[in-house]
C-alpha cells in the first residue's frame, strides 16, 4: 500500500451572536489542549482547588467544571475572560452555543468523564478487600525473606527454643497474662511460636479437671 502525506485542512472560525455581540469561537480542541484541561480537571476534581466553594467534600465536582469553562473560554473563544463575572458560568444557554461550536467537544468530554471514572475505580480497588490481601501477602513474603536468611541451624535452634517456650508457659502463671505471653512469644524469634502460645494457652484454660479417685 502506498503511503501519501496528509495535510489537515485548516478549520475556520464560527461565530455566534450574543446580546448584540459577535463571538469567535475556534472548533477544534488539540491534543495537547485536551492533555492540559484533563490534568487541570484532576487536579481540581481530586486535589484542593484554590476556592473552595463547596465545604466538606471529597470531590471537587463544581470547581473543576467552573476551571474547565473558565480555561476553554480562554483557550477557545475571543472572549476577555478578565471582564467575566460569576453569571457568565450559570449561563448555560450561552455554553451551550460555545460548545455546540466545537466540533469534537463530545468526544472530548466522554474522554475527560471516562479518565475520572477509572481513577475513582482505582481509588475504591485500593481500598478494598483485596488490598488488604496483597498488603498482606507482602508482608508474608517478607517474613520468608527474613527466614531464608538463616541457615538449617539457626532454624532448628530457633524452634526448639520455641518448643522449650511452650513447655515453660505451661507450667507458669503467665499464662493467665495474655499480654506478657505474646511479648515473650515474640521475643522468641519466630512469628509461629506466637500462634502455637496462644492455641496451647486457650487449650489449658478450656481443659476440663480430672475427678479425683475416691479413696
């Protein structure tokens, strides 16, 4: 297939009336210009935005889209933003004729709706369940990190002082202390040692007398 050369044809400016004023409208938002208002939007949508007008949200809904009609405005028509008041951003009859000017300003807003969409997802995955799993997982991984670092002896050793733990704590009052049999347990040296304390402890407290033989 024989590749040719695309030159994009230049697109003029529409213009709309309004209240006896002519405004240009230029109908095509870049790529790059597309980058910027979606960043911007994030920013404000997520982050804390330099007025506040709503209190005590998580999202900033109404400030990104004040931002957003405030820097297309800018951008894309010959308005002097500077001479704005706070009417122009409820005027939605007169947005409404700006951006029906803007040929792909659809498409442009499904993308900007589609990209805050995945961040909040992304935000509710991290704070699930299944985080806390992985979270976890890590940390198993690292307590095999951790073993795999001592050798064959040092492993023996180390349960067997655990095993000698369970027999001592056994025979001691301190079992009636769970927090000083979970310090000791740790001091152990092994995580394990931990669990079969506790276990063995719950079995003595629950274990039933023997009667004792009539004479």
């Amino acid at each position: 297939m024989e590749k040719v050369n695309l030159q994009l044809k230049a697109i003029k400016n529409k213009t709309i009336e309004y209240n006896g004023i002519e405004i240009e409208v230029m109908p095509f938002i870049s790529l790059s210009e597309q980058t910027f208002l979606i960043e911007n939007y994030i920013e404000n949508y997520f982050g804390t935005p330099k007025d506040i007008l709503i209190n005590d949200t998580k999202y900033h809904y109404f400030e990104a889209e004040i931002e957003l009609k405030y820097l297309v405005t800018l951008f894309k028509t010959n308005i002097n933003v500077e001479d704005l008041d706070n009417e122009f951003f409820t005027n939605i009859a007169l947005w409404k004729e700006i951006t029906d000017k803007i040929e792909n300003w659809h498409d442009f807003k499904n993308t900007l709706e589609r990209v805050i969409c995945d961040i909040k997802q992304q935000e509710t995955l991290e704070n699930s369940v299944g985080k806390i799993i992985k979270d976890l997982v890590e940390k198993g991984y690292g307590l095999l990190d951790k073993l795999s670092d001592l050798n064959p002896e040092e492993i023996k050793k180390a349960g067997d002082e655990g095993l000698k733990l369970i027999e001592r704590l056994e025979k001691s009052s301190i079992l009636n202390n769970p927090a000083d049999k979970v310090a000791i347990a740790e001091n152990s040296g092994l995580v394990e040692v931990e669990t079969k304390v506790i276990e063995k402890a719950n079995e003595i407290k629950t274990r039933k007398p023997r009667a004792k033989k009539v004479k």
